[in-house]
C-alpha cells in the first residue's frame, strides 16, 4: 500500500505526543489545528514511503486531495 496514498487520521497532530502519552492505545491530543497523516503517497520521496511515517496536514482535505486517504475500520 505504501505509495498509493497517505492515511489521513481523525487524531489531532502534536510533534511530541508519544514522548508525554501513555504507551498504550495513545489517541492523539484533545484538540490541534493539525491532523496526523501517516505513511507516503504517490508524490512522496522515497523516506516519507516509509509505514511509520508520521506527519501533519490542514484538517482541509481538498488542499490534499489527491495525497491523502482513509481507511475505514470497526471495533468487534
């Protein structure tokens, strides 16, 4: 999957979250102006490919468009 597009997450974007989360299940900070985008898509150099690649974008999805996706899942 990695190059197709990047994993546009509903967590806000803080650069040093893990280092004051708790180690399991963090769920990002309460409110932010940024949203987590993870691993690399078709536009990104060949570090930014990497799964564990963690950033940040606007919450305005048209502005990345053509970069970003989501993925869609369900607690059971």
């Amino acid at each position: 999957m990695a190059g197709n597009v990047a994993e546009w997450c509903q967590d806000w974007y803080q650069r040093d979250f893990y280092s004051v989360s708790s180690m399991d299940n963090p769920q990002g900070p309460e409110t932010g102006t940024e949203k987590v985008s993870r691993g690399g898509h078709w536009f990104s150099w060949d570090r930014g490919l990497r799964v564990h690649n963690r950033g940040s974008n606007s919450p305005d999805v048209k502005a990345w468009q053509d970069v970003q996706g989501f993925r869609l899942a369900v607690d059971l």
